[in-house]
C-alpha cells in the first residue's frame, strides 16, 4: 500500500527561539523590587481569551506592495527596505551553498540543477506574515510550508539579527525537505536547522559550529532541573507529537528544541580521542539512510547502535563541558553593551566615548535582566567583563571605540577582536523605537574614532 504524505510545516517560534526577550537594566538597589511577566504566561493567557467566542468585526487587509528579488537559488517576494532586503539575499545564496556543501553526498551538483528556485516570502510587518501564513502562526517568526515548497518570515519587532537567523534556520528545512528527505525526524531536521541558524556570517562565509551563551543556559538549567527527555522518546516523536508538546507546554517545547541542538552540535563536533570528530561520519550515515528512504529510528539505530542510554550519557557527559565559543560569547556582549546604551538613552543618559561608559557602568553596578522564554538570567555583577574580550582581558582604545554614523540614533559600537576582523554594533530607528543589529566586518582604517574603552 502507498505511504500517504501529509504537508508538514516547520517553524520558528517567538518564546522558545529567545526572539522576546525584554531587556531592562537595573542598579544593585533597584533589583530588589523588580518584577516582571514571563512571554509564556502572556502566551498562555491569550490562548484562554482565544477559547471564548464573541463576534468579530473582520477588515480586509490590503495587501503590501511586494518587489521581486531574483537570487541564484531564491525568488525572494518582499517590502522589507532595499538594503535589508539585498543583504538578506545575498547571506541566502550563501547559506544554500553552505547547505549544498555540507551535505553534498545528498546533494551533487548535477541534481541540485534540477532544482527550481525556493520560493521565499519576506514582510516588513507580523500582521502582513500572518494574513499571508494564517493566524495560527501568532506565535512564530517565520515558518516553512512543506506543502507549497516556501517559507516565510517578517521584520516587526523582532530585530534584524532575529530574522537573519531566522532565515538560516527556516532554509535549512526548505532545503533539507528536498534534497535529504521529507520525512527526515524532527529532531533531527530542528538540531540540524539550529546549528545552520548559529552560522555567523563574516561578510563572505558562515563560520558554523558556534556555541551561543544563551543556548549553554538553556541546556545547563534544563541539566539542572532534570527536564532532558529520553533519546528514545525524542528520536520517536512525529511532527504533530512535537507541534502538540510544545502547545501544552511552553517549557518542556524549550527543552526539545534546545536539546535538539545540543545533540546534533555533539554528533557533529564531539572529538574522538585523536581530537577529531568523532561521530560525524556516523551522522552522515545516518543522512544517507534517511535519504534512501529508511525510517528514523531503524536509521539511527544502524549508524549509531542500539545502545542508546549509553549514547545519551555520552552526550550529557559532553553537554556538562561545553562553553561556549568566543565569537558567540563576544556577540553577545556587544548585544548586552546596546541593550545597555539604548536603555539609558531612554532614561535621557547618552556617553560620549566607551571609557565614559564604562566608568558609569561600573560605578553604578548596571545589570541588564533578560527573560527568553521560560528562562530569567542577569549580566555579570562585574560589567567590566563586556568591555574585554572572550579571555576576559581589557580591550585597548583602538579596540572598542564609538564610530560616529551620520542619521543613526547611537553612534556605531565597533570591537576589533582580531587583526582581521571586527564586530560592528549599527542602532537604527524602527518605527519609533531603537533597534540594533550586530555585523561581522573586516578591520578598516580608523575613521572618526570618538570614543575608547580604556580599562
């Protein structure tokens, strides 16, 4: 009898992603009576006014005017600005080649000829994304729809950075969903996708492999509270079993998409004890059995054995060492030091070089509290160490400075972390709010340096 093929669809979600996270900084004697709501608990009182049926007055939204962005791979449908919009297609054509690179065994040359440019649909706001991808998609970022061959996504107040990531991770799964298989395992297709949305890009490549600090929270406190799921269970779960836990509950879906990553990232970069990787081999293996049409846990089972207790407890042994890596650590600091500068500039404070800055900060004990999802955490009591590199040391004048840019609401935040290449933090108003966006640049000539970060 013929297997019947169901339209899956993939896709980001808000909370878990850490794409609503509140930010606000705090002086030591402030943080004794601060309190704020958790996204998910305003998540889930929406779900319960939406149980309640009351009429509804229905407007017909006009649809935005869409320009055509023709790639190598991509035919990009959008109204977000030019600039945004060039940049996002030319990371996407990048990535696609990234993709076709790594799996290569799956994809040659000569059949990823065949394959007709990815339909992508970018918009400026949410309320466009969702008239386009449906409602039920309130609670996500962006979503790719097996059953048409496209995703979507949009810019609303998500922040560059959350789309560009966003994009990485929702292609995968276009990609994947073509070239590997359709029915690739869900945990696998989500770890997969979110260490390809992890790539940094540098203006020219993806560096992968990378290990974010908010990830390593995520897997440590999950560790911590006993919540990891059982390889058996995450290794049978469907599409819908997946969709269904993580509608009934918002911290156990964290701890699946978390744990997903976390265990591809160790099936991918794990070493072996000639300090090579150990189970990357066996990954590909288990790939190409999926691609020849094989089930997913009878796959797994024959590229990695059927030891899977022993197997989990490699992969919790490695979870408990994991740091994580410098640029990740470093982008994060920089997003920190924003978040830090945009907060204050609300509060009437602006600095005119980092060394002021950074004396404020220090003498006044600022700590930025985030809530991502299910997880509160606060900076560093010591600010000093997100004026220093990833070893902790000082960054010297000529290595963290302010860059003055003409119309912009903040001058640029810039950190030269190696002598070829850099971190620019650029801030831009949206719609009446401060946004930034971190970049990965390559070291320029000193140009309207105004300010230094002197220890």
């Amino acid at each position: 009898m013929g297997r019947v093929r169901t339209s899956i669809v993939w896709v980001t979600v808000l909370a878990l992603a850490g794409l609503c996270a509140g930010a606000a900084a705090t002086t030591p004697a402030q943080q004794k009576s601060r309190k704020s709501a958790r996204p998910d608990e305003r998540a889930r009182g929406q779900e319960r006014l939406r149980d309640v049926e009351r009429p509804v007055l229905r407007v017909e939204a006009k649809a935005p005017a869409m320009r055509e962005i023709q790639t190598q791979y991509y035919r990009i449908h959008t109204d977000l600005d030019p600039q945004l919009a060039d940049d996002l297609a030319r990371r996407m054509d990048k990535m696609y080649e990234l993709y076709a690179n790594r799996l290569s065994g799956f994809a040659p040359a000569e059949k990823l000829k065949t394959v007709p440019r990815f339909e992508v649909y970018l918009f400026r706001r949410q309320q466009d994304y969702l008239n386009y991808a449906g409602e039920r998609m309130k609670n996500t970022g962006g979503v790719f729809m097996s059953g048409r061959n496209l995703l979507a996504s949009f810019l609303g107040d998500l922040g560059r950075d959350s789309l560009r990531r966003t994009l990485q991770h929702e292609a995968f799964h276009q990609f994947a969903h073509t070239v590997i298989s359709p029915d690739t395992p869900v945990w696998l297709n989500e770890g997969l996708a979110q260490v390809f949305e992890e790539g940094i890009w540098t203006g020219t490549q993806f560096d992968l492999e990378q290990v974010p600090p908010r990830r390593l929270r995520q897997l440590r406190d999950d560790m911590d509270n006993q919540r990891l799921i059982k390889f058996e269970t995450l290794m049978a779960m469907t599409p819908e079993e997946w969709a269904r836990r993580l509608q009934d509950d918002h911290v156990s879906g964290a701890t699946q998409y978390n744990q997903s990553w976390a265990m591809v990232y160790f099936l991918v970069s794990a070493p072996g004890p000639d300090g090579k990787p150990l189970y990357r081999g066996r990954l590909l293996q288990l790939l190409k059995l999926l691609n020849e049409g094989k089930g997913g846990e009878a796959a797994f089972r024959e590229a990695f054995g059927n030891n899977l207790d022993g197997f989990q407890k490699r992969f919790v042994d490695y979870a408990r060492k994991l740091e994580a890596t410098d640029e990740a650590t470093l982008i994060e600091n920089q997003e920190v030091l924003a978040d830090l500068l945009v907060e204050l500039k609300g509060r009437g404070t602006t600095f005119a070089t980092v060394s002021d800055l950074k004396r404020a900060a220090v003498k006044e004990g600022y700590r930025m509290h985030y809530t991502r999802g299910n997880l509160t955490w606060q900076t560093e009591p010591n600010i000093s160490i997100y004026f220093a590199d990833a070893k902790r040391k000082p960054f010297r004048d000529d290595e963290l400075f302010f860059f003055q840019r003409s119309g912009a609401p903040l001058p640029d935040l810039v950190c030269r972390y190696s002598k070829d290449a850099q971190l620019r933090t650029r801030f831009y108003t949206q719609d009446g709010a401060i946004k930034h966006e971190v970049l990965v640049e390559p070291v320029m000539q000193p140009a309207r340096i105004v300010g230094a970060g002197r220890d």
